[in-house]
C-alpha cells in the first residue's frame, strides 16, 4: 500500500513502514503536545497559590493597623519617646552626684 502526501510544491510517496513511523511520530509529538498544555495548567494554579501566600505575607507585614509594619512603627516611638525620659533622668542623676559630691567638700 502507498500513501501519497503532498506538501506545498512537491510530493512524496510513502510506503507501509514510513508511514507507521509518521504516525508514530505524529503520536508523540501529540503526547508531548498534550503534556505541555497540562504543564501549562498545573504552573497556572501553582502561581495562582502563589499569589495568594504573597497577598497574605504582605497584609501581615504591611497593614499599617495590625501588620509588622504598625509593630515597628509602635517600636520606633516606643525607643524616640525613652530616649527622651532617659535624657532627663541621666540629668538628674549626675545633677544629685555632683550635689552629694559638692555637700561632702562643703560639710568637711
């Protein structure tokens, strides 16, 4: 038995055996076709969940009422407003040091 393909501006003839090693490789090239497209599929539901991990991380990091960011942010003003009580009482504490130290010459 011969099949006749004809492409574009020439033919070829085939005979039994090549044309049951085209569809052999018209079968694989379908496989691989077929295994892309579901390839495709399984990374379109894989970024989907990716997007959504991403969208949870960054809520929970950058939500300015109840995220890491709101707690660093009450952390910053937290150390600016002790720095300014531990400037304060420093003060005061060298103040009553020289006092002790200025009554002991004063007293002797």
């Amino acid at each position: 038995m011969i099949f006749i393909v004809e492409y574009k501006l020439w033919r070829i003839t085939l005979n039994q055996k090549d044309r049951t090693e085209f569809d052999l490789i018209h079968n694989k090239i379908d496989h691989i076709t077929q295994s892309i497209d579901e390839l495709k599929q399984e990374m379109e539901t894989a970024h989907l969940k990716t997007d959504e991990n991403l969208s949870f991380i960054k809520e929970n990091l950058f939500n300015p009422h109840e995220g890491l960011w709101a707690e660093t942010k009450l952390n910053t003003q937290f150390r600016k407003d002790s720095q300014k009580w531990r400037g304060v009482i420093g003060t005061g504490f060298v103040g009553l040091l020289f006092k002790h130290i200025w009554d002991m010459f004063k007293v002797s």
